[in-house]
DNA sequence: TCTTGACCTTCCCATGATGGGAAGCCCTAA
DNA sequence: TTAGGGCTTCCCATCATGGGAAGGTCAAGA
C-alpha cells in the first residue's frame, strides 16, 4: 500500500501520515526500492486510531500517550480514563470561556436595534459610542 | 507615553501593539527623535477597543471591520449587529463541536472502570481492544 | 518500447495570535 | 559616569494543517 491509498484507507492525509512520522508520533514506514513508503493492515490501524483521536480533539502528545497504553497489555485503564477526562475538563474549559463571549454578545446584540442608525450598544461596550 | 505606559494603560502588552502596528490593524505610531513609538489617550482608547474584542472572540479582521465602523458617524447599526451575530454563530458552531467531543469522551469514560485492569472501553472506541 | 498522467519524494512557506529572546540603542537616577 | 531598565528590530517557536515546486517512479495505453 502506497501513501495514498494508505491515507484513503484510514482517513488521515498523505501530508499528514508524513508529518506524524516526522514527529515520531507513528514509527518510520518501510520503503519500498524506490524510497516509496510503504503501509499494511496494521499501519493503517494505527492511523485510523490516531484519526480517531484527532477527531476527538485529543493533541498530539496525549495521542502518544494513548497510543502507548493501547500498546500496553498491562497498563492500567485509569491511566486511559484519566487522560479522557483530563482532555474533557480542558475542552468544557474552552467550551465555557466561549458561551461567555457568545452570552455576552448576543446579549449587546439583542439591545441593538439593527436598523439605519448609527447608535449601537455594541460599539459602546466595546469603546464608547464614538471613535476618538 | 512610551508602548510600556500604553501597554499597561491599555491592557494590550507592548509584543502585540507592535504587530498590531504591523499588520496594520492600528495606524503606525508617531515617534520620538530617538525612535521610541507614542502614544496619547487616544491611541490608548483604539487599544482598549482592540482588546476588549479580542476578549470577546473576534479575529483581527473582524476588528478590522468593526474600528471602522467605529469611525464611522452614518454606520448603520445593522452592519455591526451582523458581524456581532456571525461571530456568536462561529462560536457557537465551535461550542457544538467540542461539546461532541466531550460528550462522547464523557460517556466513554463512564463505561471505563478506570482500575488496575487493562479492559478500557475508550481504547476500543478509539482503535480496538488491542494494538496491532 | 515509448509516452503520458498519476503518483511519490523532499523541501519550503503560510496560517493566527502570541510569546521568548538576542543585539544594540536610549534615558534617567545615583 | 555608570548601571539598570526600557526601547528598537529581527528571528524563532507555537499547533496541526495545507499549498506548491522540483524532480523521481510507476503503470497503462499507443
């Protein structure tokens, strides 16, 4: 399997497959004569978990971390739950300093007429009704 | 004023009111013979403009937009309303996705025992029972 | 067998907003 | 006069991703 039908395969770009080598998130590829990288069912695998991962918005560094606890057959499955809810408690972090800002704004918003007029509850809580 | 005085004058630290200079989202600077850039009360009120939309999200093209209009006497209130209700939507989109994501972490984590044992039902979501 | 088009390789650059740091100039107080 | 702190510009790094160029490779069709 080349890189490209390796990317098809496990949902990962060939641009990215190269840099998660490069940063030794996965191991180095074999090659074939030709320098052409080359993949198999388990390479692939481990894409897709990576994929996976990224999908759940997990950074790089912790998928190192689950990828070597899914190597592990003695790891502990705390270690695993630990790092989910530790990534939860960062993502509903980001989640409420954005419901903040969106709260926020919807509710200058609803005190803004919206028409032709210049005057803008808006614009005066970002700086005053004028500009300097 | 020298940039420190309007950093802490403003809340912006003097790294970002230069790039801001740069990109020119703010009007260069006047400077002192000796090159150190100035700053009056009035380009301290643009700052705090700056910042407080940064706070609330916006992205710099945005703010772009919205110190124009706030220059700008015949605006119509519509148009801030606008760029203020599409923001509020990309959060909220953003809000939605990660929500997902924490959702489904959450919900992983709670089948999770999250002991000694190796059994992890985040794991299997993520690639399968086991590496390959 | 040769050509052509699709694929692969590496390398460089860009994103967005922010910080770190170096080298060198300037200003003020002791 | 000197010391320290502030200013200048310039370069680099972040994080994960994509774009693109220059050049090598492979497979299918004429």
């Amino acid at each position: 399997m080349n890189i490209g039908q390796a990317a098809k395969a496990s949902g990962v770009s060939a641009k990215m497959i190269r840099y998660y080598e490069s940063i030794g998130l996965i191991p180095e590829a074999a090659r074939t004569d030709a320098g052409y990288r080359s993949y198999g069912a388990r390479e692939v695998q481990i894409l897709r978990f990576v994929r996976r991962a990224r999908d759940l918005g997990f950074p790089v560094p912790v998928i190192e971390e689950l990828l070597a606890l899914w190597g592990d057959r003695d790891r502990h499955s705390a270690d695993v739950k630990r790092l989910a809810l530790d990534h939860v408690e960062s993502l509903e972090r980001k989640i409420a300093e954005m419901q903040a800002m969106a709260d926020t704004l919807r509710h200058l918003a609803e005190a803004c007429c919206g028409d032709a007029r210049p005057d803008c509850p808006i614009l005066e809580d970002l700086g005053g009704p004028t500009a300097p």
